[in-house]
C-alpha cells in the first residue's frame, strides 16, 4: 500500500512528498463528466457504485497518492430536516433562524439516513484494495451553519452574523445540533473505513479572529476532539492566515493552508508538532508547464524538507483547469521531492 499520505500526516518520514488534491473527482475530467451525464449531482452522491466509480478515477489519471470520498458536504444535514437542491449551487428552501427552527432539526441516524455514504466507503475499501488511503470529510459546524441560516451562498454572511450577535442562544443551539450530527457522521464514515478526515471550514475565514475564537473554534474543538486518534484529522479553514495559532487550538493532525499565506512561514508559526497541507493556488494550473513546475518547487522549497508536509491546492481544483495540467503538477510534486 502507498502510505506516504498517512506517513506524512502523521509527521513521518516519506520517501516523497505525497499529493492529492480537493475536488480531484470533478468537472475538469472528462471521464467525470461521462458518468455525471446519467444523473444529477445530488443523484451522483446517492448511488454508491457511481460515486466509488468517480472517487477512483483521479487515482489512475493523476497518479495521487491519496483518494477522497465523493460526497457533498451538506449530505448529511439533507436528513436533518432541510430541503436541499442544487441550482447549480447549494440551496436550502426553509433556513434556519429561529429557536423553533433548531427544535425542528434531528439527528440523524447515519447507517439508515445516509447508507450510501457508507457504501460507497466500504466499496471504495474493496475497490481500492489497498492501492492508496481513503479520506472520508464533512464541513465543519460553521461553514454548514452559514448554509443553513443563509440558504445559500453569500457575499456577507449578514444572517449567519446576524444571528450570532443578536440572538446567540439559537447561534449556540444550532451549532450544538450540528456538532453532534457532524460527529456521529463522521465516526460512521471512520466505522465504514475511511482512513482519514478531513474537516472542511471554507468559511471559516469570515468571522474576525475574536469571533473565530468565540463563535467557531469551541464546536470545532470537540468535533476533533470527538474523533479521538483512531485515524489522522485534516483541518482546512480557507482564508484563515491571520489566525493560524488560533485554528491550531483546534486539534487535528494536520492543518491545511490556502494559498494567502506562504507555506514555510506558517510552519515556522505553527511550529514542529503539526503536519501542514497545501498551497498551491489553484489558478496556476492554467499556466504553462514550466511555471507549474515552477511554483510547485517554490512551495516545496517553502516546506525545506521538513517532515509532515502534504502538497495540495489552496482550495478545490478549477473545473476547466486541463487535465492534463492537474497529471503535469502531480508528476512534478513526485519527481522534485523524491529523496535519493
């Protein structure tokens, strides 16, 4: 089996630098796009034989060294009691803002609400055979809450913030509810086989670092802390450069960067007992080979070698990114950190 994914997760040593890549099962490939013609999206998270089918495709088209389970996000709080449709992004036709709406919400009971999520988990397991690690992920209680309470995506957040400063006991129930969802959620999906998580907080860059650390990383914590250390925690918060020490609080065991920050610095602040993940921006890999190779060694020479690092984007890969781009920057991560 290729561990170099775990290994570096874990701190270890690695022979080379191992690489994978958000949204690597996506628009870009056109073999994705084949199998995505038979059905809608949410339709494609629901059958398990072609969600396994898309989660493997990078893996024998990219060469990565890790594969992620093909899912949404917001799966898991479909069955919580809201409405969910894409048109073409998120959508939830009844938001949440009030203390009536938070009673209404349930947990759900993973193996009978979201079986095809564990389904596709353990044919993933069967299908991979042990080739490379399976990530499992969910979005951290914060970014589903901004879905939630907004119903969609937004430029300001204003109903989400709005809710934290002026109605805080429903911010903090909301947030309860999520956090115990999140958690069952993800221990099934760590029961079904995945070999790692990574929890995804795409908008937990909004709140100034203050309210980070009051309103977002308490529920954070005890959802990674919750997961115990049965199998290694990623934790992205995209656009949180200014406040690393403070997502650091949060446990997990490696700590993904985006591109706004520069990769050997973060270390430097984050010091030696986390591993990092990233940072590449994503829109290089509409440039030239030469340049990306060029910036895939700029962020490698950024890490210097030290143990711990995993190379990825600095958010989800492009969808008209050509594909043979995404081969390219793979290709160059192996060959410029391969140790002699």
């Amino acid at each position: 089996m290729n561990t170099r994914f775990l290994d570096a997760c874990r701190g270890l040593p690695v022979d080379r630098t191992p690489v994978w890549l958000m949204r690597q099962a996506g628009r870009y490939l056109p073999q994705y796009m084949k199998v995505r013609e038979k059905c809608t999206f949410l339709q494609l998270c629901k059958t398990p034989e072609l969600a396994a089918e898309v989660t493997i495709q990078p893996i024998d088209i990219l060469g990565v060294d890790a594969a992620i389970l093909f899912s949404d996000i917001l799966t898991p709080v479909e069955p919580m009691g809201l409405k969910l449709d894409f048109v073409p992004g998120p959508v939830f036709e009844n938001p949440v803002r009030s203390m009536a709406d938070v009673a209404a919400l349930r947990i759900p009971e993973m193996e009978e609400d979201v079986p095809y999520v564990l389904e596709t988990i353990r044919i993933l397991r069967r299908e991979l055979a042990g080739r490379v690690p399976l990530i499992g992920f969910g979005g951290a209680p914060f970014t589903l809450a901004c879905y939630m309470v907004e119903g969609k995506g937004s430029k300001d957040f204003a109903a989400i913030k709005k809710m934290m400063y002026c109605a805080p006991e429903v911010y903090a129930a909301l947030m309860d509810k999520i956090a115990d969802m999140l958690i069952a959620y993800l221990k099934a999906q760590i029961t079904a086989g995945a070999q790692a998580i990574q929890v995804f907080d795409t908008w937990g860059g909004i709140p100034s670092p203050s309210d980070y650390e009051k309103y977002v990383l308490p529920y954070t914590t005890r959802v990674i802390a919750a997961l115990g250390t049965e199998v290694p925690v990623i934790h992205f918060v995209k656009g949180a450069g200014t406040m690393l020490r403070s997502v650091r609080k949060a446990g997990g065991d490696v700590l993904g960067l985006d591109w706004h920050v520069n990769l050997g610095a973060a270390r430097d602040e984050l010091g030696p007992g986390i591993a990092v993940q990233g940072n590449l921006d994503p829109t290089v890999l509409f440039g030239t080979k030469p340049l990306i190779e060029a910036e895939v060694k700029r962020v490698l020479d950024e890490n210097a070698g030290r143990p711990g690092h995993i190379f990825n984007l600095g958010h989800g890969i492009l969808p008209t990114v050509p594909p043979e781009n995404a081969i390219h920057m793979v290709e160059c991560v192996h060959r410029l950190s391969q140790q002699s």
